[in-house]
C-alpha cells in the first residue's frame, strides 16, 4: 500500500496486486469505472475496455459491447503500457494472456480508423464539412461544435479560422492532413466543422482517447491551437 501511495505523489500510475482483484471485480454498471492500474474511478468515456478472448488473447473492445468481463484502463498510454509490461490483464483476468508485439500501436490505429468512420459517417449525414471557406461560414453561424483540424496543419491557419472563437469551439487534431483529406474524397484537408448532435460527441471523445494514446495527454478536447506544424497547401477551398 506504502508503495501505491509514494507512485501516486509521484504522478507514475500504481501497479495492481491479487488484493486489487476485488476491486476491479466490480459490476460494469453505472456512469464510472475503475482502472485497473491507476485505480481512479472515471467516466467510460476517458477509458477503454479490454477482455480476454477464448483463446486468451486480450483484445481491445473500443466499443464496449464485446461479451464477458471487461478489464477497463485509462486512455493513457504510460497506463497501457504498465498494464502490458507488468501483468495487469493476467492478474485481472485470473490465467495466462496473450499480447500482441504491436498492442499499443494497433490501438492507435483502431482508435484512429474509429474517428474516420464516424468523420464519414458525420459528411454523409450533412453534419460535417472541409475547407477553410465553409468551415468559417458554419462557424459564424453559430453551426459547430467541434472543429477537427489536421494534426500536421498550421497553427497560424487555425487561428485565422477560429477568429475571436478561440476556446469557445473545441479542436481535436487526430488525423493528418492526408488521411482528413480521404474521408471528404479530397487530396487533402486541414479543416473540417461538424454540427452539433451525437456524432460531434463521439469524434470529441474518440479524438480524445487517441489523443492520450499518442502523447499520454489527459483526454479531453482542447479550445486553442496547437504549436505551428509543418506547413504546406493551406485548405482554401469551399
């Protein structure tokens, strides 16, 4: 116990030891759940499931539908990380597992097809839209709840585009330009407005999950652009 609490005021996520089980035994029932490495109940939305299929592999359940018990981690990648190198998933699931080489990069990468299956279904809809010109006119009209712009875009761009919205309208930045660019049959795209609804809710979410898998930054949306990236075609069009 002396050792979870020096790891805690450390900041480094504490381990979990068969007096743990209990605890992560919990019912998957209500709004919270508890990770199995940090301990720290938080909202499904800032986690990701795991079970541990027939064959005792675990896999990754980013929907959270998937039968049998689930053993729930933060959307960190320092947290993944504890739990794959140090035994999380076999203490919590009571046997021997079996972990993929490339686990945590195959999570980023389920992670970021999700945000382009929803981005698709999104542009199908009527809810979302590219280019500088109609992101602009959606957002002065009050249309937008989240803007998703290219991780490798510019930062001088985005501030243009936001104006005096700046901390008013979240960003995500999941994608690159390229792969933005595929979900709206284009080159490339830098900036996409999506409407308000569910759909805006489960990219913010998703593009927040991938965010903490990617640097191991807390989940969550930011209001302000980021550090100037490389630079290249500006996404002018309309």
């Amino acid at each position: 116990m002396a050792s979870k609490v020096r790891a805690k005021r450390a900041g480094r996520p504490a381990t979990t030891d068969a007096a743990d089980i209990a605890e992560i035994d919990e019912p998957e029932t209500g709004p919270l759940r508890r990770c199995a490495v940090t301990r720290e109940r938080l909202p499904k939305a800032a986690m990701i499931r795991f079970v541990v299929a027939p064959d005792r592999r675990v896999v990754p359940d980013l929907a959270a539908t998937l039968p049998g018990r689930g053993i729930w981690l933060s959307a960190r990648r320092d947290v993944v990380e504890t739990a794959r190198t140090r035994g999380i998933f076999a203490k919590a699931s009571r046997g021997p597992v079996t972990i993929s080489p490339d686990f945590t990069s195959g999570l980023q990468a389920a992670l970021a097809r999700r945000i382009v299956d929803t981005l698709g279904l999104a542009r199908r809809a009527g809810q979302a839209v590219s280019g500088f010109t109609k992101a602009r006119e959606w957002l002065s009209a009050g249309r937008v709840a989240l803007v998703v712009q290219a991780s490798d875009g510019s930062a001088e761009e985005c501030a243009r585009l936001m104006g005096g919205r700046a901390g008013s309208v979240p960003v995500v930045r999941p994608l690159d330009r390229v792969a933005l660019g595929a979900v709206f049959g284009r080159e490339q795209a830098v900036h996409v407005a999506v409407a308000p609804g569910g759909l805006a809710e489960r990219l913010a979410m998703e593009a927040a999950r991938l965010a903490g898998m990617t640097d191991g930054a807390p989940a969550g949306a930011t209001g302000t652009a980021s550090p100037a990236s490389p630079e290249g075609t500006q996404d002018t069009g309309g």
